[in-house]
C-alpha cells in the first residue's frame, strides 16, 4: 500500500534557503562585496524607508548600495511530473527492510526565475558594474553549478507510522530485542535525520528534520546582458540593474510511505488501510474511469469475482494488498491471490479450499479438486494448480499438501516474521493435462455443463418469448401456383399478387 503525506512549511525550510544560495553564488560571479546587505523577496525599498537597514543597526544611515534578490517559482508542466510523478520518488529517508517499510519524497520539477537588483547611490558604480558585465561572456561565466542546501520536517503522523510499525514488529520480539522510538529511527533511516527536541506539547517530545545537499544545479542567465541599461529610481536617488536567472531541481513536496498490509504476520491498523475510493457512478455513462483513479475505483467496487479469461481479471485478496509477482506462463491463467495471516498454535495451516474468503469453486470442479489433492501442487497434473509465496516470491522450500477435506498445509512450519500468500491458475491449454486428470475432469464437469447449457437454454428461450411480447407479428402464410398458373391463397382461392381474392360476378362467369 502506498500513502502520500503533505510536506509543509516548506517555504522557510527549502525556498528562502535556495534563494539565499543562490542570492551570495550570483553576488560572487559578478563581484559584489560579500558584505553588501542583501534583501530577499520582499519590498527593498519599504525596508530602507524605515531607516537602518531594517533595523540592523542603530543609526539612520541609508546604504549605498545593496542587492534585492526576488524569486518566482512555478511548475514544469510539460516535464511530465504533473501526470506521473510517482516517476520523481526517491525513497532516502526510512528503509525497514525486515517488514518491507519505506519512506521517501515525491519530488515534481520546479522552475525558479531569480530577478537579482543591484542598487547604488553612484551613478558611476553602475555604469562600470554594467560595463563588466558586457565585457565578459556570461553565458558561460554565470552559467555556474550550485549546491542547494535545505530541510524539511517530517510531518507528526508519519511519525505515528513509524512508531505503530515498532509496536507491532515488538509484539514479536523477546523483550530484550525491543527498540524505543529513537533508537528505531536510527537503525532504519537512510539519510541522516536530525532529532530536535522540543518543549512544547508534542506525543514524541522531539520532531524529525530531514536535510538534503543537492549537487550540479545550473542557473542559465534570460537577460540580453549586451543592451542592458541602468535605471534611476527617484524616490530614493538610487541607480540600478537587474539581472534575470533561470534554475530548475527536483522539489520535495510529499512524503510517500510504502508498506504491506501485515507487519510480521499482524495486520496494520485500520487508519492505513483504508482508501477512499471514488463511489460508483448510477447513471448511463458509457466509459472508463479517469487513468489517475482507476486503481482506486476498482477497489472500491464490490468484488465482481473471476470473470474467465478473456477478461485476464486476476483477484487479489484483500483487495488493499498490492501483490502483482504473479508467474509469468502462458500456459496458465492467473486466477487470484490471497494473502495468509500465520497461526501462532499452528504454522503448519494454510487454508481450506472450501473456505476461500470472497471466491467460491463451483461444486463440480471442487469434486474434481479434491478426488486427487496431490496433483494441485504438480504443474500440469491438474486443471488447478496452486503456489506458496513469501515475502513476494515462489516458495519451493515448503511443498504445498492438500487433502481430502480440503486443507491446505505445509510442509514446514511457516516463518511468523514473513509475509506468505497462495496463487491460485488454471491450465489454459488442456492439450498439456495429464490423460488421466483430463478424463477426469470430463466425468465430474459434465453434469455441471449440463446445467449450465440448461440455464442457457432456457435464458434462450426467455429471451425469444420477449421479443414475441415486445414485437408480435402476424404467421407466414404460404402461396400456391395451380396447374393454370393461377396464385392460390392457403384456403385453396385464387388471388392476387398482394393477396386480394379474385372475385367474379355472375354475370360474367
């Protein structure tokens, strides 16, 4: 199963990082005093007004000259993240490898257009700054490779998750293999995560943050460096220019937890399994679901069964569970899947094949089954053939049995840390039955095809006596031609081409 968890605050945690970065890399390209007070997305002016630079010092002396750094940031629509971005998941921070737990984020490309002002109070600072300007290639001198530093923090209720996932692993541990929350954390995180501790009313008394180095982002210059002029800002007797930059990275916004629907053979809490599903649609619509929902609608729908080959449905039970390592064989169809919660008492116990939960096998084929249960586990020996998986693959350590009465067991105990499932198939092809099994089939099959070429039939027949109530239509009558050429009628009197009778008067016969 898959969750996204939203990412917040991201604005001072990731954006006015990158653009101080990016702000101080421009500020060196172009030669700028490193202590030039700098203004970052807001109203530089405003900030002057108000005298001392902010309030950064205790005196009204007006800078010089200063840098107003602007940025906009916008989607890459046409990158393709916006109808894929499962494309763009990363998942580098939380890998619990024993249960099959990760964590990562799910990034979608960003543009950011950086507007960098430089303002001086000496008209001839900006004349020979522009002049500098012309003089070297910037496209290739600005076109310059940054190092992104920021964080995030991890949201309270992924936190939670990772501690409800504790719980239930140390449910099956001894007491002295049991891990605190800290502890847990720091044994399974990928990428360093930072512990801060807080006062405040929090379950944990400390929040996560995750921080990130991101490497070889380009920033590409948009202004034609060659015509650019210099500006006289009256309000406040100052000089400009303005440099326009272009960069584009991969932005954490969501956090995407991938996990199993049992944690070491217990099933996860009812919160994380839950999926809201689009409801049906009553009404005469023909179609199919949006592409982006279709998983989720089809969850949602109650369970419409196997429904034969040519659908290729294959049934997966619980219908949350994400299995989809089905065999690859051609010469057999798929059925289902159903995921097995271990028995403490008994390891050894399966399930029952008369038992199955949300699938049923029609009696004459269940007789079928059942007169030879050996052969279910031997491919091609029977029309049905059923695996043992765990943890995702074939288990072809621990031989499948099947009895009489429709159990199904193992032959060795079954490992309560791993995750097992049955697959149910069916042989397509009975050109690669076994003689025997297929003669079989035949005897316990016939009087099940006998019913259901009955209940054909009579649906037939149904259907012919509503379309004689709904279209009701006169018999066929059938014409003779006599000895004489004359049309007869089925009474045996002549007529017409149309039908009409002939009649003749007496006194013309």
């Amino acid at each position: 199963m898959k969750t996204k968890m939203m990412l917040y605050g991201l604005e001072s945690t990731i954006d006015n990082p990158i653009d101080i970065i990016l702000g101080d890399d421009i500020r060196r390209v172009l030669g700028i005093d490193k202590d030039t007070y700098t203004v970052y997305n807001t109203e530089a002016h405003d900030v002057l007004d108000r005298a001392g630079l902010g309030g950064s010092r205790n005196n009204n002396t007006i800078a010089s000259e200063y840098i107003h750094v602007e940025s906009k940031e916008e989607p890459e629509e046409d990158s393709g993240t916006m109808m894929h971005p499962e494309r763009y998941t990363d998942y580098n921070i939380f890998w619990d490898n024993e249960v099959g737990v990760r964590i990562g984020t799910l990034r979608y490309k960003r543009k950011k257009t950086i507007d960098f002002t430089y303002y001086s109070q000496s008209k001839a600072t900006i004349t020979a700054m522009i002049e500098k300007i012309r003089a070297f290639d910037i496209m290739n001198t600005a076109r310059k490779k940054h190092k992104l530093e920021y964080h995030f923090d991890v949201p309270v209720d992924a936190l939670h998750f990772i501690n409800h996932v504790r719980e239930l692993k140390n449910l099956r541990l001894p007491k002295e293999e049991q891990l605190d929350l800290p502890d847990y954390i720091n044994k399974w995180s990928i990428q360093k995560i930072s512990r801060n501790n807080t006062t405040a009313h929090t379950p944990y008394k400390f929040n996560l943050s995750v921080r990130e180095n991101v490497y070889d982002v380009y920033t590409i210059p948009t202004t034609d460096t060659y015509n650019i002029e210099k500006e006289e800002v009256d309000e406040v007797s100052y000089w400009k220019f303005t440099l326009t930059f272009d960069t584009w990275y991969q932005k954490p916004t969501m956090l995407i937890l991938d996990y199993p629907v049992l944690i070491w053979n217990t099933p996860i809490a009812a919160k994380y399994s839950k999926v809201a599903a689009r409801p049906k649609v009553r009404c005469p619509v023909q179609g199919t679901p949006d592409l982006m929902y279709r998983g989720l609608y089809s969850i949602g729908k109650a369970n419409a069964g196997y429904k034969g080959f040519g659908y290729q449905q294959r049934l997966v039970i619980p219908l949350v569970d994400d299995f989809d390592n089905f065999p690859n064989n051609n010469r057999y169809s798929n059925v289902c899947s159903m995921l097995i919660v271990v028995d403490d008492k008994n390891p050894y116990e399966v399930a029952n094949v008369k038992h199955l939960p949300h699938y049923e096998i029609k009696d004459g084929f269940l007789k079928y089954l059942l007169s030879e249960p050996s052969e279910v586990t031997v491919e091609y020996k029977n029309l049905f053939n059923i695996l043992l998986y765990r943890n995702g693959k074939p288990d072809y350590k621990n031989k499948l049995s099947l009895d009489k009465e429709g159990n199904l067991t193992t032959e060795f105990p079954m490992d309560i840390k791993s995750t097992y499932r049955i697959v149910i198939r069916i042989l397509r092809d009975l050109d690669y039955l076994d003689e025997k099994s297929l003669k079989r089939l035949h005897q316990y099959v016939q009087t099940e095809m006998l019913c259901i070429n009955k209940e054909r039939k009579e649906k037939l027949a149904e259907l012919e006596r509503k379309k004689l109530l709904d279209k009701p239509h006169r018999k066929i009558e059938h014409y003779y031609v006599d000895e004489f050429g004359n049309i007869l009628d089925p009474q045996g009197y002549v007529c017409y081409t149309d039908g009409t009778r002939v009649v003749v008067k007496a006194e013309q016969s």
